[in-house]
C-alpha cells in the first residue's frame, strides 16, 4: 500500500505508478510472496484514494489475471515494467508518476546538478532516457527503460514524461522518488533565478555545485538503501494516520 502513500504525498500527480515487486502499480502491484513470479496490481479506473487492499488483483509476468479482485487492469502497462524487473532482479519496487515538477524538468532531457546536500541523494544514481516516441505498449519499451537505467543505478528522468524510481524495497523507492521530485523542484526553482533576461541573470549570479569528492561522501551517508528507508518511515506513519489506515481493509 506504499504506493498509496506516495500518491498522497505527491499533490496534483498525474499517477500511472508502478511499484514492483513488492508494490506494483501500472498503478500498483505486488510480488506474491508464495508464487515470487506473479504481482498484485490495482484495478484500472480507480482513484488511489480510493483503493483498498481488498481491490487488487494478482496476475502473472504476463499480466494475466491468476487471482484476487475480478478486475480490469492496464495489461500493456503492466507488462512494460515486467521487463524492468527481469532485467534487474535486484530492483524489488519502482515508482512512476508523472508529477509536476518531474515532468517540467524532463522536457529537458538532463539530469540533475549537486546543487545542495539533498541532490546528492543521486550522485551517480540517476540516468535520463533521452526520447519519447509516444505512448508505447510494448516489451521493447520496457528494454529501452532498462537499458537507461543501466547496470546499478536506481533513479530515472524519461524526457517529455516523468520520473521513474526503484530500489530493493519499496520504501527505498518511494523515499526516492519523493525526493527526486523534489530535487527537480529546487533544479527549476534555481534555473528560473538565474535565466537570460532575470534580475538574476541579468546579475550574473552563478551556481555554485557541490564538488565530486563532498557529493560522493553525502551520497553514501543519505542515500543508502538504509538511508532512504528510514527517510520513507516517518512518511508512511503520518498518511497512516491521516487515513485512519482504511486502505488497509
Ligand atoms: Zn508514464
């Protein structure tokens, strides 16, 4: 239900999220812990404010439903991040939303500078997919996204799209994703100070970046798996209690 969580952090999301395997959302699902080879996904058209634990469906690698609620859900969607989980077994969840301030950035197509102790969560962890040809439903799309993300890192900027965080759990993920959203709040916030034409600009104000050798450092100290685990904790309690927890019926 971590996903649920997110959602509920990220105001104004455009939400096709995905968490896997633990939590996997074309909008949301999870590896079963029985049969490791199927996820439970959350039914197509409803609110995640709305969802309950009791609404979700299990399907196969394929997006096949095999149990749970007797529900549509987005196969097509599903499948593309099937693949991402194939080809890094040791992503167990990813979050994908298109939220507003991941979107604006990845009109770009860069990633993101060490602009403070809080970008440095990503320092040699984050990757941008440079294209997007549309809507694509497809295994192909699902390698494109893998083959960006590479062999180790956890954190991706689709160009035109959104984001894209994983991590061996999902807090992990969601910790990530939470803060790269904010990250590229901070990166736009910054660029508009000092853009051609602003009081900034005009000033010559420049950025001053933290330096590979204080970026690692911090990297390692905040943006561990147990760093970023215990970053996504208190979040978690505070929807838990806002919600009264009635997503978990
Ligand atoms: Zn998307």
């Amino acid at each position: 239900m971590l996903c649920y969580n997110i959602i509920r952090s990220i105001p104004d999301s455009a939400l096709d999220c995905l968490l896997m395997p633990a939590v996997n959302c074309e909008l949301r699902t999870r590896v079963d812990p029985v049969e490791p080879k199927t996820f439970w996904i959350n039914p197509y058209g409803v609110h995640f404010g709305l969802l309950k634990v009791s609404d979700m469906v299990r399907v196969d690698e394929q997006g096949k439903r095999v149990g749970g609620a007797d529900q549509p859900i987005n196969t097509a969607g599903f499948i593309i991040h099937s693949v991402l989980h194939q080809r890094r077994p040791d992503i167990h969840a990813a979050c994908h939303v298109h939220s507003p301030c991941g979107r604006a950035w990845s009109t770009f197509g860069r990633g993101i500078d060490m602009l403070n102790q809080d970008s440095c969560m990503f320092y040699n962890d984050l990757s941008v997919y440079p294209a997007f040809g549309g809507v694509v439903f497809s295994n192909e799309e699902g390698h494109h996204i893998a083959d960006a993300l590479g062999p180790t890192n956890r954190n991706l900027i689709m160009q035109n799209h959104g984001l894209l965080t994983a991590g061996g759990t999902v807090a992990e993920a969601a910790a990530f994703f939470i803060a790269l959203e904010r990250a590229c709040q901070t990166q736009l916030l910054v660029e508009s100070a000092i853009a051609p034409g602003t009081r900034g600009g005009n000033a010559g104000i420049k950025k001053t970046l933290v330096d590979d050798v204080a970026a690692a450092y911090t990297k390692r100290g905040t943006g561990s798996p147990e760093a970023m685990y215990m970053q996504f904790k208190p979040e978690y309690e505070m929807i838990l209690k806002e919600s009264g927890g009635d997503f978990l019926e």
